[in-house]
C-alpha cells in the first residue's frame, strides 16, 4: 500500500514540475517576441499594413513577425502581382519588396 501511494506522489510531483518549469519557458517565448511591440520600441502591425496599403494599394495575404527586428509582410497588388515586404520593425522601413 505505502509503495502504491509513493508512486501516485512521485508521478504527481513530476507533472507539477513538469508543468511549471516547462510552462515557464513556452510562456517566457511569447513575451520576449512581442515585449518590443508593447514597450513601444517596434511598431505596432495595423501601423505597417497602413503604410504599406497606402503605398501600394491592394490586400494583405500572410503577415509574420516582427522576428529578428523585422516584419515579413506578403500583399497582393490590385491588378494581382504578390509582392513580399520587409519592414524594420522599429522604424516602419520597407527595406525590400
């Protein structure tokens, strides 16, 4: 009975550890992605996608980032061309279309 007993608590100490340690490095990754954007240092996406619609008329198609200080933005023109942006995420750049 008492090794029973140990078991169940050695299993329930190792999902507790599990889920704290583990859930502490998935949710440190969200916050160190997108700290940049709430502090203000990066510019916000909606900002980037007006800039870019105002430039080049048309619709948005995937957008991904800021990652490595940049957004990925992929728009499609009015007449169908698709064209891939890359913005500096902190000034709004377009650094490559």
């Amino acid at each position: 009975m008492k090794q029973g007993l140990f078991r169940v608590l050695c299993v329930g100490v190792a999902v507790v550890a599990f889920s704290v340690f583990g859930g502490v490095q998935a949710a440190e990754a969200y916050p160190r992605r997108y700290y940049q954007v709430n502090s203000g240092n990066y510019m916000p996406l909606q900002s980037i996608i007006a800039r870019i619609r105002a430039r080049t008329p048309g619709r948005l198609i995937d957008a991904q980032g800021p990652r490595n200080g940049r957004y990925r933005i992929v728009w499609e023109t009015n007449d169908g061309r698709v064209i891939n942006f890359i913005v500096d995420a902190e000034t709004g750049e377009i650094l490559n279309s």
